[in-house]
C-alpha cells in the first residue's frame, strides 16, 4: 500500500483493502523492501501474463493464500481476465475481503460487469460470479480445496495458472509437497508460480528467521528455502515436468532499465549491499506441467 502512494507501481484498488500506514519505516528497509515489492509485483505479472497470452485467456488462475490481492481487478482493466479467476485463503480472511467488495462500489461492479448467467452467490465466506470465485479453505487440506473449488465450477481439463506468493513457507514441507502434487496431478496443463525466501542457511538468512520469530512468525517450511537447487527439486520431486527460479537480484536485472531509474530515484539510499543482499534472499520459482505443448 505504501509502495503504491509512493509511485513504485500503479494500483488504484489496494487502497480499498489497506489503510494507509501512517509511520515511514527507516530508509534502508524502505529502499530494499519497496524495490523489492516492486520486483516481485513486476516479475510474477509477467510470468501470469505471458500463461494469459499463450493460452488467449482461455484458461483459468487459482491464486493461492491470495489475501487482499488486487489482481483480478488489475486483469479486467487490461481486458486480460481468463476464462475464470479463483481465490483460496483462510475463511476469516476471506469474509474480511468479502466485507471490502460488498461495501466499495469501485471493487463490487467490475465483478457485476464481468458476471453472466445465474445469480450471483455470495455469503460469509464465499463469493462465486462466474469469472470471480473467493473461496475459504485451508491449503494445508488438498481433498477439501479440491471439492471447494469445483463447487465453484472449477474446470481440470482447462489449463491453469497457480500463484502462491510467500505462502508455502508457511506450511510443513510435507504439507507444501502435498499441495504441490495434488496440482501437479488435477490439471494435465498447467504452471505454477511461487514468489518465497531463498538461501536461508546462511548468516542473512537466519537473522530473517530471527526477526520473524520474535514476532511470533514462524517460517514452518524454511527448510526448502536453502537454494534455488532446493526450490527447484520440490517442484521437481512433485509431479512438475520443468523448473526454473532465480533470485530477485536476477528479477531486477531482467526489469525494463528506465523504470528501474525511475523507481531508484524515489527514495534515496546509500546501501546497495543491505539490498542486494535482500533481494537475493526471495526468488520466483516456476514450473509447468504440459500435455498439449502450450
């Protein structure tokens, strides 16, 4: 939210779902956070966006512990919505984003204006248009997630694109392994993309670790996150046919150079290293599983 009143991206929907911070936080974790934030935003959109193309949109995304996440409004602005758009996250953050789309016009009538068919359903924990569907369910669950999101008219045969962004770390590898796998064996075309730490074992990294405890935030599933080698082999490991991650650092370096410059003179820093070091501690990791040659 902060990134986004400062200029880093644009996205006239988050301020419907986040109140403006009012505290600045101290320059350098300003500088290393916000370009980071902003290399995340930008790198995992091109990676939905180049699935939305091959596939002419029509396929489907599952976004995954999806949050207040504003993409689905950002798509139809674009007029790159796919066939349909699932979110999955907790029941309690869902009624919570529920509650912001039913209250906020500017978010409830792209869903109406995108709607067609039956009437739309929407309750406590739940909403289903026939491109939008919130769902409340615990990913830690496969079989469960799976009856959810074909009650809300999930397609298997439809190529999909599943986004998890910093969400898996959050769950035991066994759990994570689980997840993957369910994906890697419902849908016999589809991506999966996955924004999460990376190099943790090291000195960086276990003061990441530290800091996050002592906020009683416990990282349940870092022990994936030792390399890019270690990101990859799960994916591998669990039913994907290719792999590929790499380490914001690399993301930045891929990113159009004029808007780099842009963003790097909104906020001064003197620290390049604190940064990079940051960066290369997160990595976008992405795999796909193919039976049609997409």
């Amino acid at each position: 939210r902060f990134a986004v009143s400062v200029g880093y991206w644009k996205d006239p929907y988050i301020q419907y779902f986040v109140r403006q911070a009012k505290e600045r936080k101290a320059p350098e974790i300003n500088r290393g956070k916000l370009a980071c934030y902003y290399a995340r935003v930008h790198g995992v959109s091109y990676l939905i966006k180049a699935f939305l193309k091959k596939t002419e949109c029509n396929c489907q995304i599952v976004n995954l512990g999806a949050g207040m996440d504003t993409l689905f409004w950002r798509l139809k602005d674009e007029n790159l919505l796919p066939r349909k758009y699932f979110e999955v996250d907790f029941p309690m953050i869902v009624a919570r984003k529920i509650h912001n789309i039913k209250s906020k016009p500017p978010l409830s009538k792209p869903i109406m204006e995108s709607h067609s068919g039956d009437s739309l359903l929407i309750d406590s924990h739940s909403l289903d248009s026939s491109r939008y569907s919130i769902v409340g369910a615990d990913l830690r669950f496969s079989s469960d997630l799976e009856e959810k999101l074909k009650k809300h008219n999930l397609d298997i045969h439809l190529p999909t694109l599943l986004v998890a962004e910093c969400v898996l770390v959050y769950m035991t590898p066994q759990q994570s392994a689980n997840l993957l796998k369910w994906a890697a064996s419902t849908f016999p075309v589809a991506m999966f993309i996955n924004y999460e730490q990376v190099n943790m074992m090291d000195r960086f990294g276990q003061i990441m670790i530290e800091n996050l405890q002592r906020r009683q935030c416990n990282l349940a599933g870092v022990e994936v996150c030792r390399s890019l080698d270690s990101q990859r082999e799960r994916l591998l490991l669990n039913g994907w046919e290719t792999a590929r991650a790499i380490d914001m650092m690399k993301v930045y370096s891929f990113l159009p150079q004029a808007d780099v410059k842009r963003i790097e003179g909104l906020e001064f820093l003197d620290e390049k290293e604190l940064f990079e070091q940051l960066m290369q501690h997160y990595c976008i990791c992405w795999a796909s599983k193919d039976s049609s040659n997409l």
